[in-house]
C-alpha cells in the first residue's frame, strides 16, 4: 500500500431535491480529496465561510454534468460557483465526501 497525503477519490453524488421522497435519478460523478487532519484543523466549521473553504478544499471536480442545451458543464470556476449555489447539490457532495471518508458503502 501507498501512503499518500490528501488521497484523490472519485463517487457518485446522487441529488435529492426537497419534496422528493425518493432518491432523484440525478448524479453525477464527482472528483474529491481524502483531506488530512492538519486541512480539517484549520477550517472554521460551522461558519459560513468555513464551509466554502471546506468544499473548495475537497471538492475538485465532476463528470457526467450537462447544461440547459445538454452541453458538457465544463469544470471551471464559474460553473463551480454555480453548481454549488444549488443547496440540494452542495448538500449532496458534503454528504457523499462524508460517507466515502466514513467507509459507508463498505461490504455493498
């Protein structure tokens, strides 16, 4: 095994809009960092500004995601400030970081 610091992982995040009690058929693919104990200390979480920092940090990236004329949504920063002001999104990708890192789907 090799021991890397802030280890690149990808996962599915499956978007559940309010008033949906299903789970949407919307996902994408979503490209994150295994963030070491040293980044997390220095956030300020439970803020505002703690948590764009927390999501900036973690977060990297995603395929599968299409516009309103069904034309790649291309990474870049104004997509990405975009695509996280969709709360159900944001919402999302936080918990799919938290439940990777928690080894959640372990034994599926």
């Amino acid at each position: 095994m090799k021991i890397v610091k802030n280890r690149p992982f990808k996962a599915t995040v499956k978007v559940v809009y309010p008033g949906n009690d299903a789970p949407a058929d919307d996902s994408f693919v979503g490209h994150f960092v295994a963030l070491d104990r040293e980044a997390l200390k220095r956030l300020k979480l439970g803020t505002i500004e703690g948590e764009d920092e927390y999501i900036a940090m973690m977060f990297l990236g995603w395929d599968g995601l299409v516009d309103s004329a069904d034309a790649p949504f291309e990474v870049n920063a104004e997509n990405r400030a975009a695509l996280l002001s969709d709360m159900a999104v944001r919402r999302a990708i936080m918990d799919t970081y938290a439940q990777e890192l928690a080894g959640l789907r372990r034994g599926n």
